[in-house]
C-alpha cells in the first residue's frame, strides 16, 4: 500500500529505530518528526509527555501515514495508548515488542530494564512483562546521564565506563539473564553497558525489536508497499536542524542532507 510510515521521537534518538525500520523494509516512505526543540522528554511529566506526544502524532497524520512507529520510550511508557486510542491510523510503541523479546529470551526469568526517569517511573515494561509472563521478575534503573552522553558521542570514553558501573551495580548485583535497553539512545552505549553487565547477560534492543513488530504489523494488515524501488526519507525537527543532521550522522551512519523545520506548536 502506499502512503509513508510516520515515525516519531522526542529528538534524533528516535534514528536508531528507523535505522533498523530502513534495513528491513527498504521499499517503504518514511516521515520522521523529530522533536528536538521539546527535547528530552525523559525527565518531563506525564502531562506533559502526553501532549507533545499528541501534538507528534498529529503532525504525522497531517502527512497521511499509514502506520505509525513511536521511537521514544518515554512516549511510548507514558502516552501512546491514551494517544492511539484517538486516531484510527494504527500504531506500534517500544514498550511491547522489548518486553515480548525479554520475555521470551530470560532462562533464569530476572529481567533488568534500563530507561529514562519517566519511563522506569511509568513501570510500564515491567507491568508488560508481568502481562506476558508473571513469574519473570522485573528490576528497573533510570539512567539519564546516558542520553547526553550518547547524544555528545562520548561512547568509548571512561567517564562513560564509569557512570555505567554505576548505574548498574545493582542491575548486576540481583542477576539478571536478560536486560531491555529501554531507551532509543542506549543501543548506542551498548558496548559499555555490555562491558558493565559481564559476561552471560543479553541486551534486548527495543528498537531492533519494534522494525521487526511493524513489518509484522503491516504484513497482518495487507499495509506493505511492494516493488523494489527504495522508499524517500523525508525528515522534520521542531528547532534549527543543524545539530539534528550532525548527530543523525552519528546515530544512522550516514549524512541527512534535507530536514526540514517545523512549528509543533501549530498541532
Ligand atoms: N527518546 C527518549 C526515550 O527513548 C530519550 C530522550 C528523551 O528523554 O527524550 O526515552
């Protein structure tokens, strides 16, 4: 079917989604909305989370999306449901593809989630995985300092090695098999969260995992555009795109020479 996928996210984490959406279905359009004049969102309240997300999805359906991806876990942790519940344009978040794959992978069933503070504050994965399997036990940490962390590309660095010992001793502490990295800039440090965790734990990429739930979603719902012809890219931020393309250059590997500005206030 024609018509792009609308994918949305509180700034350019979000990339690391559509990343993995542009590797598996590369004949697909996508809109990406980037909101990085609000951003982050993961420290913000529910109210407030929940009107930008609103004000996300209505910029994309103005642009005739025939699928929408919510990138952001805080979104998806605190808003989506209550936001899709209002559009008839069906909608994928995170959350439920992470817990699904979490779910499924944990031998030992101790499942760690990693995310920003209104994402762990929400409980929303772990209220998911309980759904999914109530005998797998849920351990949640916040761990905020690894968006500006990521975002500046301080990825290899020790202060990072550091601030992840940190934030995870105790994550380590209560053994876990199986840790959801719950958050769309945290696929990024994966190598220093990998390093902090040791040897036996699996990371689950929520990201990786919700291109694989959308495709499925589409295929279910006759959605997928056929042909070989790549899909266009078109991309919109809510400030000056300057740092969006220079950090986009970092997060998808490759350069974005068209964003375009818009005002999310109008939505
Ligand atoms: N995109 C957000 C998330 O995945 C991280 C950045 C933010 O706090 O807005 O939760």
């Amino acid at each position: 079917m024609e018509g792009p996928i609308g994918i949305f996210d509180s700034g350019v984490g979000g990339l690391t989604v559509a990343r993995e959406v542009f590797k598996i279905l590369p004949a697909e359009a996508v809109v990406y909305f980037g909101d990085v004049g609000r951003s982050p969102y993961g420290g913000r309240s529910k109210e407030i989370i929940a009107q930008f997300t609103a004000q996300d999805v209505a910029f994309l359906t103005e642009h005739r999306v025939k699928f929408v991806i919510c990138a952001c876990n805080t979104a998806s942790a605190v808003a989506l449901h209550e936001v899709a519940g209002r559009h008839c344009v069906p909608m994928v978040g995170v959350i439920e593809p992470g817990a699904r794959a979490a779910a499924a992978r944990t031998r030992a069933g101790r499942v760690g989630v990693i995310g920003t503070t209104a994402t762990i504050n929400s409980d929303a994965y772990a209220r998911t995985i309980r759904g999914i399997d109530p005998a797998v036990k849920v351990f949640s940490v916040a761990c905020p300092l690894f968006v500006p962390l990521a975002e500046e590309g301080y990825i290899e660095r020790e202060a990072t090695r550091l601030i992840a010992r940190d934030y995870l001793k105790t994550m380590r502490d209560v053994g876990i098999d199986t840790l959801i990295l719950g958050c769309t800039h945290y696929p990024l440090l994966r190598s220093v969260i990998a390093e902090a965790m040791g040897d036996g734990v699996a990371l689950i990429d929520s990201g990786e995992e919700t291109a694989r739930a959308a495709r499925d979603a589409l295929v279910a719902g006759g959605l997928l555009r056929g042909g070989e012809a790549p899909g266009e890219h078109t991309f919109y931020v809510s400030d000056v795109p300057e740092k969006f393309t220079q950090v986009a250059a970092r997060f998808l590997g490759t350069m974005i020479d068209r964003v375009t500005r818009v005002d999310i206030s109008r939505y």
